[in-house]
C-alpha cells in the first residue's frame, strides 16, 4: 500500500511540473527566447526534486515548447515572424482538409450553434478576450475533431500552444479583429450548411491567410523585440 502511494505521489508531482511549466510557458511568464534552468524551476515549483522537472521538460520539449541546450540549459520555445508563419502553414494544410473531407461529419445543429452564437453575441466577445478566444478555440477544435484522426488532432493542438502565445504577446489589441473573424466564420458556416464542402474549405484558407497577416501585424507593433527571426 505504501509502494503503491508513494507511486501515485511520484506521478502527481510530476503531472503538477507539467502543468505548471508548461502553463508559464504558454502565459508568457517565461518569454519566448528565455533561458530557464533546472535549479530555479525546483525553487519555484515549492523544492521541487530534479526527477519530475526533468520529466517535464522533456515533455514540453517534445510538444516543442523548449529546447535543452547542453550546458547552456532549457530554452523557451521562440516567438516570431518565423514561428508564425510555420503554425500558419500547419493549419492551412489541417484546417480546410477537415472541412473538405470530413465536414458532413458536422451536424448541421451543429453549425447553427456556432450561427446563433456568432449572432448573439458580438457585443460580449467585443469586451471580453477570454471570450472570444473561447468561442474561436470551440469553432476550429470542432472541425479539427471531426476528422476523428488523432495525428491531425496533435498536431493542430501543438499550433494552438502558439497561438496562446501570440495572444497574450499581443495584448487586448487582437480582439479588433472580432467583427472580420465573426465575418469570416459566418462564410465557413453558410458553406458548411449548404454541404459545399469546396467553398467551405476555400473559406477557412482565406480566413486563416488573413489571420496570419493580422498575426503578423500586431507582433510587429507589440513586440517588435522578438518579432525578427532567429
């Protein structure tokens, strides 16, 4: 009983390394380009041994949200025009592939939810990121989720971790693009509801191009001091 205890301990620490890291990571607490070591990590996880920790960080690092440098130490995931655009390239090869091949697979309630959410509430996704971001992060994992293919699944969830990241860089000035994201789902939408599923997936690619371009944008203008590639 003891073993077995002692075990389940073992775990949760090292799940709660995880989560706690990787949630710094992803709020920005530790920056993009930052070098982090293993000792501050203990220290700031309460004493936390090297065990867990480095069970973490080999975990991030295959999420890709920090490199191990030997000798030099962990190195958060960079963030700029490059990183960008590679997130950008993944969900453009995902996204309108889902729609295009698994979008009957979306009920049409289903797109009618998302519809009335859209049209109920622009006022409220105005005044709130939190908001916003949810209602977006709902619409896009719906379609992705679609596929039923946990590879395609992963990997657009690896962007996401980007994609958190660029909206806490990028501050409060992401949500002045609600009116043309709400715009462009409302194109996904009537596509999708009339089951053309070419339209719908030229629709997301135009969508997800200029989000790439706004994503660009508000970098430069919040963060130009990591928005040049390595």
């Amino acid at each position: 009983m003891t073993n077995r205890s002692g075990t389940e301990e073992k775990k949760n620490l090292k799940q709660q390394a995880y989560e706690t890291i990787k949630a710094k990571i992803l709020n920005c607490e530790y920056a993009p380009n930052e070098f982090i070591n293993e000792q501050i990590l203990c220290n700031e996880l309460g004493s936390v041994s090297r065990t867990p920790i480095r069970d973490a960080v080999g975990r991030l690092e295959q999420e890709g949200l920090v490199s191990i440098l030997p000798k030099k130490g962990i190195l958060v995931a960079p963030l700029n025009l490059v990183e960008i655009n590679l997130i950008y390239e993944v969900r453009l090869l995902l996204e309108p592939y889902a729609l295009l091949h698994y979008g009957d697979k979306i009920p049409p309630q289903d797109w009618m939810k998302f519809q009335q959410i859209i049209d109920n509430n622009p006022l409220k996704a105005k005044q709130s990121n939190r908001y916003f971001y949810e209602i977006d992060n709902q619409f896009h994992n719906r379609i992705v989720e679609a596929t039923g293919n946990r590879y395609i699944i992963n990997a657009f969830r690896d962007t996401q971790n980007t994609n958190h990241r660029i909206r806490i860089l990028s501050g409060n000035e992401i949500i002045t693009r609600v009116e043309e994201t709400f715009q462009e789902h409302r194109a996904i939408i009537s596509a999708s509801l009339e089951q053309n599923w070419d339209k719908a997936a030229r629709a997301m690619t135009a969508h997800l191009e200029r989000s790439r371009t706004a994503a660009y944008q508000l970098l430069i203008s919040n963060r130009p001091d990591i928005s040049l590639p390595l």
